[in-house]
C-alpha cells in the first residue's frame, strides 16, 4: 500500500467518526501530510472494538479532543503540551495527580484532569469538557 493511499484511507476513516486526526501544531494539514497523532473519534468505541482494556491516557485524549472539535474549537498537537487549542490555549492531559511541570512558564496553560472532582486554579476536571455542547 502506498503512503498517499494510506493517507487517504485515515481521511475516509475520519469522515466516517470513526478516528480523529490531529497535526502538529502549525503544520498543514494536506491531503498527503500525516498525521502527527490518530486517535479514535469516541472514548466509546474503546469499548467496542477492543478485547482489552483501553490505556487510560488515550481514553482520555479522545475525549478531550472529541469534545473540543464537536464545539467547533480547532485542536492541534501542542510542541510543549499535550494540545493546543484555537493556536491559543495549551492542555495538559491526565489523571488527578498531573502536574504543570510539561506546561510551565506558558501562559494560557490548563491541565484537564481526570479522576478530579473539583477544579482549583489551572486545573479544569476532565468532565466539565462534556458540557460543551
């Protein structure tokens, strides 16, 4: 199979809402450009198309980037950072015990944590993002 086939199946697969595509930030987003991170497009279909537990951290990505895009929100793979969002705002992902050390000294820097209850600060529990839309 050649790349540019490949390439072309991950849109199909894309348009279908069965994956998210998501680019570096800054990158182009070309019909022969890979992606820099393919991840399914619902935390649902975890479920539904593995036979073994999904990892935490990709559960929690797609629904974090699921939950943006459905919002009209432009998602991008940040350089420091998990994801950048409309070019402007740098998310951390990850459990209740992440820390700001991957997003320190940036301004507009959020983590989205999971297994958190209550939000202090910069850091935003991961299920208030379901209340976007």
């Amino acid at each position: 199979m050649s790349r540019t086939t490949l390439v072309q199946y991950f849109h199909y697969l894309e348009s279908a809402k069965l994956i998210q595509q998501v680019y570096l930030e800054g990158k182009g987003m070309g019909v022969i450009e890979k992606p820099s991170k393919v991840l399914l497009d619902n935390p649902n279909l975890f479920e539904a198309l593995s036979s073994s537990p999904a990892n935490e951290d990709s559960r929690r990505e797609c629904f974090f980037v699921n939950q943006f895009r459905n919002s009209g929100y432009k998602v991008a793979l940040a350089k420091a950072g998990d994801f950048t969002v409309d070019n402007k705002l740098t998310f951390e992902v990850g459990g209740a015990t992440k820390t700001f050390k991957q997003i320190a000294g940036l301004s507009d820097s959020y983590i989205a944590a999971d297994d958190l209850e209550i939000g202090a600060g910069n850091k935003i529990p991961l299920w208030l993002f379901g209340l976007m839309y």
